[in-house]
C-alpha cells in the first residue's frame, strides 16, 4: 500500500467484492479460509483492504465462490498495487 495507511479505492473494491462473493456463496470467514488455506485474519485483512490479496488467492477465491469472472479480473487491479 505504499506510504500511505490508507488503502485505494481499488483495494477497497477488491475487498469488497471478496466479501459478496464470499457471503452469496454460503461462507464465513473461517470457512473461507479453511478452504482458501488461509488464515482467517489473513482473509479478513483482505476483505477490509489491509492486504494485497496475491494472485493465486484471487484465482482460488474465484472458484470457490463461483464468482462468473469477477475475481478473476481483479487480478490486473491488484498487479498495479
């Protein structure tokens, strides 16, 4: 995230969408987790924008929550961060 504490708007999108997917799909985010290999503070910090989700966790979290695409082209987003 740079110098700055506060995240962009990109990483907080990307969150975002992390959670929707994550909750329409039926997880918490101990489940998620669970299956993503992660911890649950790990996924957490993800979703509030605390972290930079890396590319592979993204392309996981796209075919565990079934996200048709989303996550998946959130990918280029997070390269720039």
């Amino acid at each position: 995230m740079g110098t700055s504490s506060e995240p962009t708007h990109g990483l907080r999108l990307v969150g975002e969408l992390i959670r929707i997917h994550r909750v329409r799909a039926g997880h918490t985010q101990k489940t998620a987790a669970d299956v993503l290999l992660i911890s649950e503070s790990l996924m957490g910090a993800v979703e509030r924008a605390e972290r930079i989700p890396s590319r592979d966790l993204l392309m996981d979290a796209e075919r565990v929550f079934v996200a048709n695409g989303v996550l998946e082209a959130c990918c280029e987003l997070v390269d720039e961060e």
